[in-house]
C-alpha cells in the first residue's frame, strides 16, 4: 500500500483524536476519493493513484476557490484555503520554473516543434516523460504557447 495513503490515514485518527472536525472531514472526504478511484480502475492504491486523485481535488477546490472570490464569499475561500494547503502537504514538490523551462526546451528540441500546431507532439510527450506526475499541464500550456510562434 502507498505510503503517502498510508500517512493520510494516520492523520485521519490524529484528526479525529483532537476532535479538529475540519481537517478530519477534509481527510476523509480525500480518503473516499482515493478508494472510489481505486474502485473505478480496478487498481490497487498505489503512490500514483493517490498523487493523481489528491492533484484532482486540490485542481476543483482552487476552481471553486475562484468562483467564491467572485461571489464575495470570504468564509468559503477561506475554509478552502485551509483545505489546499491540508491536501498538498501530501503532493510531492512541483519542478521549479527553471526545471520546467529547461524539461519544455529539451522536449520541443526532441519532437522537432516550431509552431503551435505541433503542441499536440510536445504534449504527447511531456506525458510520456518520467516526471510527468510533477508537471502541471496547466501551466505548461500556457508556457508553451509563449514559447512556440
């Protein structure tokens, strides 16, 4: 079993025991995430599922973050901001901008890119790269299109 799932469990029952019903809900709701995700591949949990599923949550809850900003609802952005920051202490460390910089020049140089036309390649295969669990394809469209003519 993975070890970060492993630790996200631990700190359900820390959770509980100290009675923070904050934190204890957003665990368990990450908790039933992984096992429904788990459930729907017909896969065992492992570092991976629970990376991708926990990115998953961390990616709506900044969206819902947004759409609350825009409301006017500062209780609510301020009880996701809390929820983000609970999450992604389980997310491994993203590369940084010159690490990202570096992987998107190596990879454009790799597929022969030189337009935006060909982003499909470079996408392809950035995915394909093996850190691709730490890229944040977001960004990294963004960056490409400036980067490509």
């Amino acid at each position: 079993m993975s070890k970060i799932y492993e630790q996200l469990r631990a700190d359900i029952v820390t959770a509980m025991k100290a009675r923070d019903s904050v934190a204890a809900l957003a665990l368990r709701t990450a908790d039933a995430a992984i096992q429904r995700a788990a459930m729907d591949q017909n896969k065992p949990i492992d570092d991976a599922l629970v990376t991708a599923t926990l990115r998953k949550a961390v990616k709506t809850l900044t969206e819902a973050k947004a759409d609350f900003e825009k409301g006017g609802r500062a209780d609510l952005v301020a009880a996701n901001d809390g929820e983000i920051k609970l999450l992604e202490k389980y997310l491994p460390q993203g590369l940084s901008d010159a690490q990202l910089d570096a992987l998107l020049a190596e990879v454009i140089a790799a597929t022969g890119a030189t337009s935006r036309k060909e982003m499909g390649k470079v996408m392809g295969a950035l995915k394909q790269h093996p850190q691709a669990g730490l890229i944040d394809f977001g960004a990294v469209s963004k960056r490409l299109q400036a980067k490509l003519p």
